[in-house]
C-alpha cells in the first residue's frame, strides 16, 4: 500500500521560509510524478508545483519565483523549499505522487503550514 507522509509544516511570519518534506512508500513501482497541492479553509484545492522523474519542474504562478520543488528519487521524498511567505501560503499543504500524467494519485495527508505576525 502506497504511503505518502509530509512534514516541515509550521507557523512562520510573512517573509519567513518553510521547508517541506514528503516520503513515500510501498509502492513498489516508481512515482514517477510528485508534487503538492494545497487548500486553505473554504478554498478549493490548489495545485502548485509538480517535478517528473527526470527533474522537470512546473509551479502555480502564485508561487513561482519563491517556491522550489526538489526530489530525491534515492529516497523516494519530494521537498518544497517556500520562501518570502505570505498569509495568503496559509493552507494545509499535501503531497501527492502518481506512476505518470493521468494516473492515479496517490496523496499525503497534510501538514498545515500558518503565515502570520
């Protein structure tokens, strides 16, 4: 069974920066596709960044410039390196990996992360 468990989350003030970590497990085939999305409170869910196996990146233009999505395929983890935070990045964030484009994911189960003075 594929596990995905996220950590790093936190209250931060605008300007700080968070680090978030995602491990994966049990899955038995490689997630060849890794990302995160996010949700903050009476929001829909929002998609922000994505990194392929071979290390292509894509992000939400929200957080382009300030977001950095990496991976450690040794590992089987997938970081997001958020910095210049602002209140509006307070959502709970999820990871979430699939075996490509338009399979099936398979997803964390949250780590909050708070923005504020």
């Amino acid at each position: 069974q594929v596990q995905l468990v996220e950590s790093g989350g936190g209250l931060v003030q605008p300007g700080g920066s968070l680090r978030l970590s995602c491990a994966a497990s049990g899955a038995g085939f490689s997630l060849n596709n890794m990302g995160w999305y996010r949700q903050a409170p009476g929001k829909e869910r929002e998609w922000i960044a994505t990194i392929i196996g071979g290390g292509s990146t894509n992000y939400a233009d929200s957080v382009k410039g300030r977001f950095t999505i990496s991976r450690d395929n040794a590992k089987n983890t997938v970081y997001l390196q958020m910095n210049r935070l602002e209140p509006e990045d307070t959502s709970v964030y999820y990871c979430y990996g699939s075996r490509a484009s338009g399979w099936s994911k398979y997803w964390g189960q949250g780590t909050q992360v708070t923005v504020s003075s």
